[in-house]
C-alpha cells in the first residue's frame, strides 16, 4: 500500500500542474558536528522523496561560520549519509558561492535594501525590540548607498575587527515576525575557512547564505523542520530581492526526538568535551557514528523513520521503538551463538577426562539456511553466575542443589556439589550428567524446566561485554530550561555503561568488526570497530532480546 503524506502530495501536485519538470532537494548540514538520529529522518526524507520521484538530491554543507566547522565534521557527515544508503547527486558547499552571495549583498546596498550598522552584537539586540514590542531603528540605517557600498568593500579588505561592523539588510523594525527586523546579513570574523582558507574575512549568515544556496542550485523543494517556519518570510524575501532566477518552495515538517536522549548539537559537544562519552561515536549517543559503531543497521534506521511519519507536528518517539526496528531487522541476519558474561566454573565429575565432544547447533533457528555450526563440550564449562542459587525462592528453575537443568545444545545436568572459598563464595559447581539426554536424540525420559547457555573452558576465547542504559535520566532535558544551578548533565545517567568480562565459544575466534551476533538470552551485539582487538574482542550489546514496545 503507498502511504502519502503532505509534502508528497505538494510535490505530486507540482509535477502535475508543470510547475516543475525535476525534483531537485539537499540535505544541508552544518559541519560544527556530527550527524545524530534527527539529521537520519532529514536525510531519509530528501533523498527518498527524490529518489520516488526520480530527482536528485544534492549533499551540500553550509559552511558559513569558520570558527565552529571543521574538516573532520565533513568527513563524518559524508560517511553518515553513505552508511545509511544514500548517494548524492553533487557535493556542494556553501563556500562555493561567498563570491556570488557578496555580489547579491552589494545588489542590496544599491537597492537600498541593506545597510552597514556599527551597533554592537548587545546594542543590535536591544534595539530589535520583543515579541509584544517593536524594534527601533539602528542610527546608522539612513546611511547613503555610496557610504554603504565603501563601508561594506572595507569590510572585505579586512579594515576593521571582529563585531565592529555588520551588514543588516533593511526591511521592516516593526514587523511582527521578529526575523523581518532588519537581520544581520555579513558579519566580519578573521578565522581560517576549512575550504577557502585565509581568502574571507566576512562570512554570510545561515538565513542569508542558506536560501541563495538554495536558488543557486535550482532546488525545487527546501525541506527543513519547523523551527525554521518562523523563518520563511525571510528566506522569500532574500530570493526575491537579491533577484534569484530559481525560486525554491521552503516546507517545513516536524524534528524527530527520542526519549532518554538530548538533540542538540551544543548539548552533545558538551558531552564529548567534558568527558561524559567516548567521543561523538560513543555507542551511548544518538549520533549515527555512535549508532553505527553500537551496532544499529541502516536498514532498522531508514525503517524506524518511515514508521515515524512526515508530520508537521514535532514529538518525542520512546526509544524502545527504535530499538524495535534494529531486532525485526537482525532476527534473521543475526547468528546465534553462546556468551557467558559473568562465569562460574562447573566440573561434570562423571564426563570422561581430556575428552572433547563436539556438538551440533543451528546458526539462527529462524533462518535454517545459515546452517549448523559445531561447538565443543568437555568435562568443565562455565555458566553463568546468576544461572545458580544455593537458596533459590520458589520457581526458580535454573540450577541449585539437587535440581536438573538442561545445557543448551548438550545434556541434562546435576548439581551434586558446591565449592566455596574462604569467604563463603561460590566458586564452583560440581555436577553429573546424562549421557541418554543428548540434545537432538529424541529424549523425553523426563523434561526439565530450565535451561542453560555455557561455554566449554579449554577452548573458551576471552572478551568484554559492553551493556548500556539510556545516557539521560529524564526525558523532558532537550526542552527543559536551565540555569546556573541545574543543567541537563545533572541528568547524565552515571551507570549508562558497564564493562563486563566473560567468554565466548571458540568458532568467533576470527570475528571482524560490526559483526552482529545474538547471544543466547542476552541480546544483540555488535564487535565494537574502535576498541577490539584479536587479543581482547569487545562487544557493545545493541538491544536486549524482548521489548514491551508494540506498534
């Protein structure tokens, strides 16, 4: 069944009434960071309306502001968006046009439509006035438009300091929409530019630059999320008076948000800076890298925001439906295989000693053409330590003393005995074993309630479990107000990680990174690409088994 949604009936709409003979969108990120969850949405949206229309798509950076981009915010961006499925058509920056939108500046000076304000950064604020009040005019804005014109190619020459002049363009100081009040449109900053060097020392403003971006490149459709509505009348009025040839159309829609998480990419520099993460591709952060490098697909990515719809509305998604996707889509990719993450040794006293039994089990039961693999069994395995109660309540099914389990894959096992150190811990089990209960026999002498995943000792390959819980304690810290005494970190979740160490089974001994496997009763884990080594392999836990989440 096709779904629709309204910027794809305008888009429908556009080709059939001939407005419109191509479909041209961008994706056009800032690079002063890196990519999260929300920029997945934008991405899947411009390039699949696009692509469903048989358009084109251009990756284009607004590269205006030196003093927060970087070059390695542009290598990652561009990794994003490959990773999540998609190809540009043209890789634009806006640095490509600073000549021509100087040029579209000085069309507005001889316009009279733009002015060289000496105010302050704090004086231009006060006089732009409130949102019940309106703003008054800068006392330089009668300026000539040879004084304007002088001032404005001075400013280019490097003549005067950071924030001593700005271009405004004029338009109306009492308009209701704040944005109208004669904007900032250049303003001078002496920074190195990471794709034009030293050549600019004034740089364009994003509500400047961003629609001449637009019109430059014939985009026919401007998708942005609603906080930019307020901003439309700006964005129509600088394509209309710096005399655009292409008008493109600005169409908002509703930002993506996730509960136990923050989108801001001011908020996640803050945790990357002040070490709260690993980086901005910490498996605990929306970002896609840190998405990616957790163990999240593309394909559960672009699924999740299809699901997520195309609204006006902006609202928060739980978490767990995201988490959702990433299981419906490794279900039947994912191998099975058995992890032990917090061991405790049992000796099966009645297997024979030295020897090593190899046994069948299924790669992912739910998938039978990924075949069988073998795995070993001897007289020592290890278990998991919460997998045994030496004074189990009542219904407890696992192993205690006397009772039967059955050893995924293997045999019923026994407790007989338990060893315990000086201390009163339990260090080890001993047990017997059923020779007649080989899993795959047919057995049904008896059943047993319990069963238990292990891994056999001799052959057992060491490696660290990664588990995680939400970064953010509190779901309303994107939206909440802060102050000196409380900020969004006071909700940073101390225990979101925790590094366990256990064994795995000896067929994952040439595992590469981002290999996904489902470990029995644990979840989904991704080989982490960063930190594991032939010599100490590390997983990050994607998602546990089950969620309560239901579409």
């Amino acid at each position: 069944m096709e779904t629709s949604n309204f910027i794809k009936t305008i888009i429908k709409e556009d080709i059939e009434s001939g407005k419109h003979k191509e479909i041209i969108t961008r994706f056009p990120p800032e690079p002063n960071g890196y990519l999260h969850i929300g920029h997945a949405k934008s991405i899947v949206i411009n390039f699949g309306l696009a692509d469903e229309f048989n358009g084109r798509t251009n990756l284009r950076f607004d590269d205006t502001n030196p003093l927060k981009e970087d070059q390695e915010y542009v290598d990652s961006i561009k990794e994003d968006v490959k990773w999540l499925g998609f190809e540009w058509e043209e890789l634009r920056f806006a640095s490509d046009y600073f000549e021509e939108m100087y040029d579209r500046a000085v069309l507005l000076i001889n316009k009279g439509l733009a002015y060289v304000d000496d105010l302050t950064a704090d004086e231009i604020r006060e006089y732009r006035g409130t949102l019940t009040e309106p703003g008054k005019e800068s006392p330089f804005r009668t300026r000539s438009i040879e004084e304007n014109l002088d001032l404005f190619a001075r400013m280019r020459k490097g003549e005067f300091e950071n924030g001593q002049k700005v271009l405004r363009a004029k338009i109306d100081m009492s308009s209701p929409n704040i944005n109208l009040r004669d904007p900032v449109i250049y303003r001078v900053s002496h920074a190195s530019h990471h794709n034009t060097g030293d050549k600019w020392c004034i740089y364009p403003m994003y509500a400047f630059a961003h629609p001449l971006e637009d019109a430059i490149e014939g985009v026919t459709h401007s998708l942005c999320t609603t906080e930019f509505e307020d901003q439309r009348p700006l964005y129509n009025w600088v394509v209309e008076q710096c005399e655009m040839e292409s008008q493109p159309q600005q169409i908002e829609f509703g930002r993506l948000g996730l509960t136990n998480t923050v989108m801001s990419k001011r908020k996640l520099k803050q945790l990357v800076d002040e070490g709260f993460v690993d980086g901005w591709d910490d498996p605990r952060m929306p970002t896609i890298s840190g998405l990616r490098r957790k163990g999240y697909t593309p394909e559960a990515i672009r699924e999740f925001v299809k699901e997520t719809g195309i609204s006006k509305g902006s609202g928060v998604v739980d978490s767990a439906m995201l988490e959702h996707f990433v299981r419906e889509d490794l279900k039947l990719k994912a191998p099975r295989t058995m992890g032990v993450l917090r061991p405790l040794k049992v000796v099966i006293t009645n297997y024979p000693e030295g020897q090593v039994e190899m046994l069948d089990a299924e790669i992912n039961p739910e998938n039978p053409e990924m075949g069988i693999r073998q795995i070993p069994f001897s007289r020592e395995i290890y278990i998991e330590q919460d997998d045994f109660m030496e004074n189990p309540p009542s219904k407890y099914f696992r192993l205690f003393p006397g009772n039967e389990v059955r050893l995924k894959h293997a045999y019923f096992i026994k407790c007989e005995e338990v060893i315990k150190d000086e201390d009163g811990n339990v260090v080890e089990i001993h047990c017997s074993y059923d020779p007649e209960t080989k899993s795959g026999t047919g057995f049904t002498g008896r059943k047993v309630k319990g069963t238990l995943h292990w891994v056999e000792v001799s052959q057992a390959i060491p490696a660290e479990f990664r588990l995680y819980e939400p970064l953010i304690l509190d779901n309303t810290a994107e939206d909440e107000e802060e102050s000196e005494n409380k900020t969004f970190l006071d909700n940073v979740n101390e225990n979101s990680l925790q590094k366990i160490n256990g064994f795995i089974e000896p067929n994952m001994s040439d595992i590469k990174a981002h290999d996904k496997y489902q470990f029995f009763r644990h979840g989904y884990f991704n080989v982490d690409p960063k930190d594991s080594k032939p010599s100490q392999i590390v997983f990050n836990q994607i998602v546990s088994l089950k969620s309560s989440f239901k579409l």
